[in-house]
C-alpha cells in the first residue's frame, strides 16, 4: 500500500516556493495490547469518575485546568487555547543554514520525508543539490496539527528529510545532571586500554544487525497461543560473569578492560558467525511471517465488548 502524505504545503526558501508534501520516515512496530475481564475475556471500557460523588462524567462536562499547586488548578477555556494558537500555516519557513556537526542529536525528535509536488520539482532538486553542496542544513518552522514545531531540514541519498526538533528550553543541559564525574582523571594506561577496545570492536553501522528481541519473542508467544499451542515458560539462563577464557569475577578496572580486550581480538575472526547470526534472524522473521498469517486466519473469534 502507497505511504500516504500527512501533511502538504511548501518550503520557502527567500523568494523560492517549493510546494512538497510530508511522508513519516519512521513506522514504529510496538505491540499493542488491549485490557480483557479475566473471567469472560470481553474487553474493557475506561470511564471518567468523579471521584468527590462517585458519578460517571460525560466529555461535554470535562473542561481543562492546569495544576498550579497541590489541589489548586486555573481552568483555561477551549477559546482562550484557540486564540493563544499559533497562526495557521502550510509553510516550511527557513530562517538559517548551520553545520549539521553543531547540532547535538539530543535536539532531534522525530523525521519525515519532504517529497515535492509536481510543479515543484526543478526547485526542489535545485535545494537540495545547493545543500549537499555546501554541507549545511536549513533551520525551519513549521505548524502541523495546530502545533508550532522547530525542524532541521537535510539532504540524504538525493532527499530531503525533516528532523522535528526539541527547543533549548525542553533540553535538560549536562550540568544539572547530578553525579557526573566531570573533574575525575583517568589512569593513563587504562585509558590507553579502553581506546584500544573501543578500536577493536569499531565497525561499520550495520543497522539490519540489530533487532529487538523482546518485540519478536513476544510475537512469537502470541502467534503460537492464536495457533492453540501450549507456552512453556523457560527458566531464566544464569547471567555469565567475569571476563575471558579461565576467569572468574575481575578484580578491577584494568583486568576488565584486558579481559575484554582479549575476548574483542579472539572473536575478531569470527565474522561468519555474526553472519549467520543474521540470517538465522532472517530465517526467524521469515516462520514467524508465515505463522501470523497463518495465525490470521485460524485465530479465535473474540467476543466483542
């Protein structure tokens, strides 16, 4: 099924208008579940209740009101929301071009693909090969679903892509963080091991290397019961300690770092295991494709609510 857009307008860019549209770049497969009645496995309903006389309360009877201390709350009205709103726009305002490297990633929130419209081609592709070209991105505003958002625009693989952004004020600075060791000093030789282990085990990003395995093994638990089998709950393996091939525990830092180094360089040579690894990954995800579609049509009706 084509990605549909979820928002369209244009990128103005000094007196160029781009018209483009918006495609979400990130498609997060979390597991939902939904709350049964233990007894008739009928799904369940969440009611608001006012608590002072036990009564349901209807949508029509709620208003908004914000805590200003403990049990104390200012209610602010739909209307006075709606004029604080900001204005309504379907442009991509770019205000400045930076050095992406002057971006700290904690700023990033969430990305979207920027596609243009047909009239929009030729300046689209003009933007982003002026882009790539002087390896800066473009600093936007933008209001999608009544809400005001800063954005960094920039080109990858011929694209554009949107990085909705946090503002500075959201972002938590490292100095008020509480217990790190800003004035600690390293042991030189400890130092000169740790960099050598992070050399040892430095790669290439590989992202299809990495899965989420609670995602798939809870798939795996709910595409076996929709088949009718029995889960058997395995007992927890015993966590491994200590480092390399004779160890018990490490004593220390040092022999950490050592024992860690000799197990990085024993196992660089064993990248047809990683390999397959990965293709016993694939293999997993192709059974567990066909079991949800075969769970698909065998599953148990539910009872509705």
């Amino acid at each position: 099924m084509a990605a549909r857009s979820i928002w369209t307008g244009s990128i103005t860019f000094g007196l160029v208008n781009i018209p483009v549209k918006l495609f979400v770049a990130v498609r997060e497969k979390n597991i939902a579940f939904h709350m049964l009645h233990d007894q008739d496995h009928v799904r369940l309903q969440r009611r608001m209740i006012c608590p002072s006389d036990g009564k349901e309360v209807h949508a029509e009877h709620t208003v908004k009101g914000y805590e200003v201390s403990p049990g104390e709350y200012v209610v602010v009205k739909e209307s006075e929301l709606e004029a604080a709103a900001p204005k309504k726009s379907k442009t991509i305002e770019m205000e400045d071009f930076v050095d992406l490297d002057q971006i700290d990633p904690v700023y990033f929130d969430r990305p979207y693909y920027v596609v243009p419209q047909e009239q929009g081609v030729k300046a689209y592709r003009l933007l982003v090969e002026a882009m790539e070209k002087s390896k800066r991105v473009g600093i936007a505003r933008f209001v999608m679903r009544n809400k005001e958002y800063l954005c960094a625009l920039r080109p990858q693989e011929g694209a554009l892509i949107l990085e909705t952004m946090h503002f500075s004020d959201e972002v938590i600075p490292v100095a008020d963080v509480d217990g790190v060791p800003h004035k600690a000093k390293s042991d030189e030789r400890e130092l000169k091991m740790a960099s050598q282990l992070i050399e040892s085990l430095s790669t290439k990003f590989r992202p299809e290397k990495y899965h989420d395995t609670y995602r798939e093994a809870v798939r795996a638990i709910i595409e076996k019961k929709a088949e009718g089998e029995e889960i058997v709950t395995q007992p927890a393996a015993e966590e491994k300690r200590g480092g390399g091939g004779g160890g018990g525990r490490a004593s220390n830092l040092m022999a950490a770092l050592e024992a860690s180094l000799a197990k990085a360089k024993s196992g660089a040579g064993g990248a047809g295991g990683a390999s397959s690894s990965s293709s016993s990954a694939s293999a997993r995800s192709s059974r567990a494709s066909r079991t949800h579609a075969s769970a698909h049509h065998r599953a148990p009706r539910r009872r509705s609510a």
